[in-house]
C-alpha cells in the first residue's frame, strides 16, 4: 500500500535548556521530566515517589497544564514546594517557560524537583526542558502499541514506567511487546512495572531514582 505522508513545519523557540542545566547545577538540584499521556498516572506517580524519596531527598514540584491548577494544588497539600505552570493551549512545556518559574521555587533548599509535562505522547518528546532525566509513563490502559506509534517519548527517556500495573489483568495488554519494542529502540534502559493503586514496584523504582540523582546533585 502506497500511503502519502505530509510533514508538518515546525519553528522552534530559542532553546535555553543550557542556560536552565547552569542554575539547577549552581544549586545541586536534579530535574526530572515526567512525561506521557492524558490520565496516565504521573501526579499519582510523583505523589507515591515523593512519599520515598523524602525520606532521603527534598522535594519539589512544578505541575504542567494546559488550565488550572488542581495537580499543584494536590502536591502542595502533602506540604511539597509545588507550582503550577499553564500552557494556554500548548501541549508541550518549553525551557525558557521552566527558566521563569524556576525562581518561584526555594531552590536552595531543593535537591530534587519533578516537572509534570503537559499530558501527550507526542510533542513534550520533543523538547528539551533542562531536566536531568527522564521518565516516561505507560499506563496499561493505553494500550501494548504505543512504543511503535510514539517512538520518540521511549527513545529519548532515562525509564520507562508501565503503571496501572493492578488492571493487567483485564486489558489484552501483550507486556513482552512492549518489553521487545522499548529493548529496540532504547537498548538497555529499564522498564518498572508499577501500580499507584497498590504501591507496587514504587520502591525499586524510588531506588533507581536515587541512584540518579544521587549522580546529578554531586
Ligand atoms: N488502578 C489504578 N489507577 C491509577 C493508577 N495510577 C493512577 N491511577 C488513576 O488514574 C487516574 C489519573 O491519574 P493521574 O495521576 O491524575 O494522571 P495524570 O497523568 O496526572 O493525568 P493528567 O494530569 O490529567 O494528564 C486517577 O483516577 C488515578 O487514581 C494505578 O496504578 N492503578
Ligand atoms: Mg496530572
């Protein structure tokens, strides 16, 4: 079958990614960009981690969304530092909008703070916010396909979290294609299997986190 493709024309913005790594490395502070789609679970997610690693680390939020501010609100009832970033329609956060909000967070007394991306597969792959890792979220809900038709947001992630790991049992979710595909186009990063629901798999995965950070805050 003979399928045409149109290419959209992207105009990037200035890319300040740089400028954004150069203070959270005068502060010691480790950024990681949680990504993935609409419902997936990554304020569940940041939730159930921050209850692990500040135990250990000091924590804080900033919550991308398009409106609103219920997921800030949700973080900084746990007492975390958490501010809300709206993109006004835009699907993705952009670095030079993580470089204004950056002051209006304490962060001399942070080692850690999590950025919610917008919820899309799609374009927040694309940008480079200055974070220090990734971690990108597939719910198993969403179906076992979405390392082939998304591939960019699990190339270009530190882990791959499979959460809602609880509902395997009622979905037709084939986990060893999604094992194969992510080992194809992201040789050797891990994968965790994780329910927010239950709390399964957040501690290995709070350990591989710690590992991480433990290296970007030296
Ligand atoms: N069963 C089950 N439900 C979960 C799990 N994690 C999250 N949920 C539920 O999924 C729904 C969406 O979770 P959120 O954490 O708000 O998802 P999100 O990705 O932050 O959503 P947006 O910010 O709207 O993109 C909520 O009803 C959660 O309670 C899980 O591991 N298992
Ligand atoms: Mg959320």
């Amino acid at each position: 079958m003979n399928i045409k493709v149109l290419h959209q024309v992207m105009e990037w913005n200035e890319d300040v990614s740089r400028q954004v790594r150069d203070v959270l490395s005068a502060n010691h502070i480790c950024m990681i960009n949680i990504m993935g789609s609409p419902g997936a679970g990554k304020t569940s997610l940041i939730t159930a981690l921050i209850e692990n690693l500040q135990k250990k680390w000091r924590v804080g939020v900033i919550e991308g969304d398009i409106a609103g501010q219920i997921d800030a609100e949700k973080i900084a009832s746990l007492g975390i530092p958490a501010v809300q970033l709206n993109t006004d329609g835009a699907c993705h956060i952009e670095a030079m909008s993580i470089q204004k909000i950056l002051p209006l967070l304490p962060l001399s007394t942070l080692d850690v703070i999590f950025v919610e991306n917008i919820g899309n597969l799609v374009c927040p792959a694309e940008f480079d916010i200055g974070e220090s890792l990734r971690v990108t979220i597939l719910s198993i809900p969403e179906g076992d396909d979405k390392v082939e038709k998304y591939p960019l947001m699990f190339t270009e992630t530190g882990c791959l979290v499979l959460n809602k790991y609880d509902m395997l049992p009622y979905f037709d979710f084939d986990e060893k294609r999604v094992r194969l595909q992510y080992e194809t186009v992201n040789p050797g990063a891990p994968l965790f299997c994780v329910s927010c629901r239950s709390g399964e798999g957040v501690d290995k995965l709070s350990g591989f986190l710690s590992q991480q950070i433990e290296k970007a805050v030296k």
